[in-house]
C-alpha cells in the first residue's frame, strides 16, 4: 500500500511537469506559426497588440481626466516627484498611456484625496484600524503614481535587454548582405514588440524629418538608462563619427551582449538554487507529506487493516 502511495504522488508530479512542458511547446510554436503567417501575408504581428494599448489608453484617459483640474495642485505639493524627476520618469517609460507631466501631477493628488475620502468613511463605518487608514490610504493614494511609474521604467529597460541581442544579429546579418541601416532597421523592426521597436520606430521617423543622425542618436541615450543601449549608441555615434563600418560595429556589439547575457544567465542560474531548495521545503515537501500521511491515516481508518476492526 505504501509503495502505491508513493508511485502515485510521483506520476502525479510527473504529469504536471509534462504538462508545463507540453503548454510551453505549443506556445512557442503558436508564436512562430504567428510570425510565419505575418510574413507572408505582410501582416504586423504585433499590430492587434499595439491597437489594445491605443485603447487602454483612451480608456485611462477617460477615466483620469478629473485629474487635470488638480495638476496645478500637483506641481506645487511635489514631494519626492519634482517636475523634472517626472518628465525624466515618464520618457524612459515610454510615455505610458499618454500620460503628461501635468496630468500625472494631478493623478497623484487625485488619489491622495480618493484615499482621505477612503480612510473618512472607514471611520464613519467603524472598520478596524480605520484611525490608520485615514492616514495611510492618502499616502498609498499619493505614492502609487511614483511608484508605479518607477516599475515601468525598470521593466522597460529589462525588455530592451532581453530583445537587444537578438535585434543587433539580424542588423548584422542585414548590413553584412549590402542592405543599408535605415532599410535594414524598417526590415527588422517589424518582427520586434515592446521597446526596441518603439525606441527604433521613433529613431527612422525623426531621421525622415530632418533631425540629424547625431542628435537622434543622443535623443535615443536621453530615453535610455540601459548600460547595454547606451554601449551601443555611443558606439553607433563614434563609428558615425571616425568612419567605423556600421556592419563591424553591430557585430562586436552583439558578440559583447552575448557574453553579457551569458554571465547574467550564470549568475540567474546560481541565484536560483537557493530559491529552489526553498520552494521545496516549504511547498512541495509538506503537501507530498500530507498526501502520503493522508492515505495512511485513510488506510488505517477505512481499509481492510483497519482498526476499527481490532475491537
């Protein structure tokens, strides 16, 4: 009987992890039959997902526009969110939902006085805890913005690492077949989502209007906190500058962020151990244990040893 418990919590664990494995195939190839498709229709792959953001934004903008008649408010009570701080913020997080220096000062006291209304009727109704609340949902209200706007920044230069490898070989593999770096990037881009499109996208449409390639560049390192990025603009602008074929610069640089990626991987990898043995611990031990000491105690209630039938 115990050597059947124990069989049956392993196939179960077995089966859950085919499963995952299972689940992440079809996904990747959902994904690239996606991409398949696009090419050859001559669809954007990513156009579905770029009207869902249009629409959230006009959405959000809807719903926060009694923020405005607060923002003069908000740019006078600035604490920890400094006009200059703000804008920065929100050109490194690409502009999110249309958001504007005036409006998410006024969004932030919007919320403020969200949360003072919150934390008065929490009194009135007499919730526990509530002489706290009328003091912290204010302050939640008021640092939600800023903090919110801060993930976005960090998450945004996380995509532009991830993606930024792959996006500098095909560049390279492009140049190196004779295509120029404009028609290379309008190539490339289109297969991309998430900031390197956008950052790049931007980059074409400010060359097409006359903005110089030097001054688009140094716009790119002004939207841009990523050492990796930043590496590979202030290469671009050198190479611009001394005459560097662009074709050697894309490669030495992605043969670099390859490495880079390499070691963070390693470093990932490392940290993950502990994290493992702790899940396990705390998780999967104590429900495996359950389980087997659960058809046990089952087993000695209700099978045919039972005890019930020593009496």
């Amino acid at each position: 009987m115990d050597a059947l418990i124990i069989l049956t919590v392993i196939a179960f664990w077995v089966c859950s992890l085919l499963s995952v494995r299972h689940l992440h195939a079809y996904l990747a190839q959902k994904r690239d039959v996606f991409i398949h498709v696009s090419d050859i229709t001559q669809i954007d792959p990513f156009e579905k997902k770029q009207k869902k953001k249009e629409r959230r934004a006009v959405i959000f903008e809807h719903v926060t526009k009694y923020a405005d008649d607060f923002s003069d408010l908000g740019q006078r009570i600035n604490f920890f969110s400094e006009n200059y701080m703000v804008e920065d913020w929100l050109r490194k997080s690409g502009n999110p939902l249309k958001l504007t220096v005036a409006r998410f000062q006024g969004l932030k006291i919007f919320l403020l006085i969200i949360g003072f209304i919150a934390g008065v009727l929490s009194i009135i109704i007499r919730l526990p805890f509530s002489q706290y609340f009328i003091i912290a949902f204010p302050l939640i209200g008021y640092f939600t913005p800023i903090l919110l706007i801060k993930r976005e920044v960090k998450k945004r230069q996380q995509l532009i690492r991830r993606d930024l490898p792959d996006f500098l070989d095909t560049i390279s593999t492009s140049l190196q077949a004779g295509v120029s770096l404009d028609q290379a990037l309008r190539e490339v881009i289109i297969h991309f989502d998430g900031p390197i499109r956008e950052e790049f996208s931007r980059f074409i449409n400010e060359t097409d209007l006359g903005v110089s390639r030097e001054k688009a560049y140094r716009d790119l390192l002004r939207r841009n906190e990523n050492p990796e990025f930043q590496s590979l603009i202030k290469a671009l602008i050198q190479g611009l500058e001394l005459g560097v074929p662009i074709a050697k610069t894309f490669k030495v640089q992605a043969e670099d962020l390859r490495k880079i990626r390499q070691e963070q991987a390693k470093e990932l990898a490392a940290k993950a151990s502990p994290k493992v043995t702790l899940v396990t611990t705390f998780l999967i031990a104590p429900v495996s244990i359950l389980m087997i000491a659960g058809l046990m105690v089952m087993n000695m209630l209700l099978g045919e040893n039972s005890i019930f039938n020593l009496f």
